[in-house]
C-alpha cells in the first residue's frame, strides 16, 4: 500500500491481502485514489476473532469491513456499492443503469453463494490436508520411534 494512505482518512479499511473480497475493496480503493487507512487484521493469527475493536465493526467476524466516521459495514459486496455511491465513483464500477445494474447484482449474489464458497472449500483442502497429513506421518514417526 502507498504511503499517504497512512493519512487520518475517516474511512478505515479493515482487511486481509489474502482474502479475495479484502482485495476487491483495495483495486476499488486504489483504482481510484479513494484515500483511506489501511487496518491490518491478520486471519492466520485469528485477530479477526481476538481484536475487539474489529468485531465491533463486523460482528461476523469477518473481512473485509470499513469504519466510515463511526458508519460500520462489513460484506465486500456492501461495501462496494457503497464506496462507489458514496463516493461517485465512474459508472462502469456500479451502474446507474437498472438492468446492467441487476446483473452485477445477479452474478454478486452467485460469486457469493457458489465460487466463494467452492474456493474457500479448495483453499482449505490444499493448505490445511496437506498440514494434516504431515501431521499424521509424524504421529506415526513418533509411535514407532517410542515403539
């Protein structure tokens, strides 16, 4: 992240760079030189369950998740439409046009309810399987080493 963003903006940007909504709001953000401050919150240390101050701001414990002036919203699709709103971001961000409008909205709805979820499912499987088959092969190095 640049270097003035670490301005006393109003609007706090609570995110993981390894979560792909947090990254969605970022290229918003940056795209369009929406200055903002950037707030950490590392999901592999759980400060996302441990930092008080962030569940306050999303009490689903999850990222991303602004703070604008004491106006708390959480949800990447939320926070989106909103920054492009409020903001007055370019059209082609969030259109004024109801039926292209409906259709971001259609396809949000599904990334949501269907690719989020299969990849989340495949991240873990990768990352965590892997962890805990190395796991079991150690349990088993130990036993038969104390055998």
């Amino acid at each position: 992240l640049r270097a003035e963003k670490l301005n006393m903006s109003s609007l706090r940007l609570f995110f993981d760079a390894f979560s792909q909504p947090s990254r969605a709001i970022l290229l918003l953000l940056e795209s369009n030189k929406v200055q903002y401050q950037p707030c950490l919150i590392n999901i592999a240390k759980a400060e996302h369950i441990t930092n008080e101050e962030f569940v306050k701001i999303s009490p689903n414990k999850t990222v991303p998740a602004i703070d604008d002036n004491g106006f708390h919203l959480f949800e990447s699709a939320a926070i989106l439409k909103y920054l492009v709103a409020k903001y007055s971001l370019p059209d082609h961000w969030y259109p004024k046009d109801i039926t292209r409008r409906a259709k971001i909205d259609e396809y949000l709805s599904w990334h949501t309810a269907n690719l989020r979820l299969g990849a989340a499912g495949f991240m873990f499987n990768k990352v965590y399987n892997n962890y805990i088959l190395l796991l079991l092969l150690l349990l088993i190095l130990l036993v038969y080493i104390s055998s």
